[in-house]
C-alpha cells in the first residue's frame, strides 16, 4: 500500500545537490525537475541551486537531499545524511560498491587484488542471478578474463563508469579483445574496474526497482528501450513501466507474466545480497536492470546487469506514477513511461511532460519526456 510513516518527519526543504560537476544541460535539466517534483510530493519549498553555507546559523531546516550521484559514507555524513528517509538515493560504505563492478567476481589467478573493502561473498551470494562475467583491475587481468570468457561465446567489454550503454563493446576472438582492452584506460582500470561479461544477442532489457519517499512508497517493473544517439550510436531511449503500491516484496507478489516474474525474483536476490554484504548500505531509490537475452547455443540467458541507486533513466516516471497514486488511493497500478530522442523534429509521447528539448552542447539536439499512460490494474 501507498504508506506514510510517522515517525518521519517531513523535510522543510528538498534540496538538488550534490551536483556532478561536468553535468551536460539536459542532465542539469532533469535533476533539476526531479527535485522540483520530489518537493511537491513532500510538501516543501525546494532549491534547485542550494549550496550549503559556510557557517551555519539560525535554526537547522530539515533538508532532503536529491544527489546526483550515489554519495559514499564521508560524504553522506558531511551533509547530515543518516538514513534512506533523508535523500532521494542511496549511500555506498566504498566508492565501487555504487558501480557495475560489484557485480562479477575478480579472475581466478587474478595479478590484481580488488580495492580493500571488496566483499567475495556477494558474487557468491549472486551466482545465478547474474550472467557469467568478471571484473578486473588491471588490462592483463582483462586478457585473462576475456579468453576464459571467450570460451563460452562473445563477450562484452563494460567500462563500469559509463552511463546509458555508452563505451561498451562485443569481442569474438583474442584479436578484438585485445584491441578492446587497448582501447581503455590503465589508469580508470586500475581506479574502478573493468567488467567483461557475456554477450547476449535478441537482448530485453527489464527495470525493476522501487522507491520510498518519507510518506509514500512504490514498486515497479518494465522494459527499456534503445534509441540512436546524435551519432548514430545505441543509447538508453526510455522506459515503459508499471507500478504498484509498497516495495519490492508486494511486487513480488502480484500476479506478473513470467519473464517479469523472473526479473523481479532476480532483482530481489541482488538487493538483498548487496544489503547483507555490504553494511553501511542504505537506499530509498534502488533500480536494478536485467537482461534477458539468447546466448551462443540459443538459450535463454537471464541475469541482473547493474544496479542505480542515484537519480536515473526511469526517475521521472517513478515521480509521476507516485504522484498518480497520491491523487487518488484507489488505483491498484499505475504504468508510466520516459522517452529520450534525439535529433530536430522529434514528436513527443501524448500526454507526456516535458523535461528538457534542446541543444545540449555535449550530447548535440536531445528530448527527453515522462508521463502516466494508464491508471488502474494495466498490464
């Protein structure tokens, strides 16, 4: 159910910070509206261009943060953030635990040890949830993945910084893998890692996530889309999703054809390994995508590809479905979608909201949308 918790209070202030620093027009556009859409739903004032004061005075306001990032612990507790009630987003205890990287085991006979802190029972704890992989942090651990990879079908090469599938690449022999792996940064390798993970062909890609604001809280499930970016290139072009009241547990407990009912029995395993694994965790957004897909013999592969625990792709539809079942308390589902195109001249979704339609100077001509499609029980 659609719930409010007493023992939260409300914030005086929802807050768009912190900042990425180098963040593009369109991406400033939509953090922006995020957080405006976050205060209405709590009932505050908001500042889109909150900095926090040097020297504090007067009374302390309630803030709720809106990062645009996923913060680490140092940072989380230099802003007075002390639980999920606080942000819109999660806080990591290491920096990696908020990228890809967590999702594979390192090597066997890996040259390279894994940042302090790593935790090998989570890839234990995710086996079978997740598809065959490895992450490394150095490029000759890469060519050893890569050939024991290599054995089963192509593989994926996954910078675990890059958003959107931007970087990625598919090798089918040692000759591509090793251009693929001097193609990347040492530096960035040895910093976060590098996944290299098996390729799937006829790939669907499904979102399953929740989020719990301190008076409401939603579930949901849905599948991505593709698009072509500005250069011709397949990038993250929206989601079409449905949500219900509560979280993940009473997703899970909806009546779902089977491929759905799988992604969300896989995304749940994932969050709760990562909660049991890693302690200092702690998230009010969490939104984990999985991949369903043929693999080399034809068979069906399926496995949870990373997770986002910051503002994102399905944000926007996340805010306008828990809106929706604010405005009225009797709706079972609610299905909304986010669209990103690219390009002059593009037709915006009926009845969706505009977030942002024009030229960015990083990514050339983008438009970017979210709104409800359908109220009630909506398959």
């Amino acid at each position: 159910m659609l719930r409010s918790s007493d023992a939260v209070a409300r914030p005086d202030l929802v807050v768009a910070y912190p900042r990425r620093l180098g963040a593009s027009a369109h991406e400033t556009a939509s953090h922006q509206e995020l957080a405006r859409r976050l205060a209405g739903l709590l009932g505050c004032a908001c500042d889109v261009d909150y900095e926090p004061p040097a020297h504090p005075a007067g009374a302390a306001r309630r803030l709720y943060y809106v990062p645009a990032m996923t913060l680490g612990a140092a940072a989380a507790t230099r802003l007075g953030i002390a639980g999920e009630a606080d942000l819109y987003g999660g806080v990591v205890p290491y920096d990696f635990v908020s990228t890809k990287a967590i999702t594979h085991p390192t090597p066997p006979n890996a040259r390279t040890a894994p940042p302090a802190g790593w935790s090998a029972r989570l890839q234990a704890r995710l086996q079978g949830a997740v598809l065959a992989g490895y992450t490394v942090f150095s490029p000759e651990d890469a060519q050893l993945a890569g050939h024991l990879l290599l054995r089963a079908g192509p593989v994926r090469i996954k910078p675990v910084e890059a958003t959107a599938g931007r970087g990625q690449r598919t090798v089918r022999d040692a000759t591509e893998l090793q251009e693929a792996i001097r193609a990347q940064n040492a530096d960035d390798i040895a910093r976060c890692g590098l996944v290299l993970e098996e390729h799937l062909d006829a790939v669907t890609t499904y979102s399953v996530g929740t989020v719990r604001l301190p008076v409401m809280a939603a579930s949901y499930v849905g599948t991505q889309h593709l698009t072509r970016d500005n250069a011709g290139k397949p990038v993250y072009g929206g989601s079409d999703i449905l949500f219900v009241r509560g979280g993940l547990d009473n997703l899970a407990a909806q009546h779902w054809p089977a491929p759905l009912q799988r992604a969300i029995g896989l995304a749940r395993r994932y969050d709760g390994a990562v909660a049991d694994c890693y302690a200092g965790f702690f998230a009010s957004r969490r939104n984990y995508d999985v991949a369903e897909g043929r693999g080399p013999q034809g068979d069906c592969r399926c496995g949870v590809l990373e997770q986002s625990w910051r503002a994102g792709g399905a944000s926007m539809a996340e805010i306008c479905a828990l809106e929706a079942l604010r405005d009225d308390p009797s709706l079972p589902r609610v299905r909304a979608r986010t669209t990103e195109s690219y390009g002059a001249g593009q037709a915006h979704p009926a009845g969706a909201g505009i977030v942002f339609d024009d030229e960015d100077p990083t990514v050339g001509r983008i438009a970017k949308s979210a709104g409800v499609v359908g109220h009630g029980d909506t398959q």
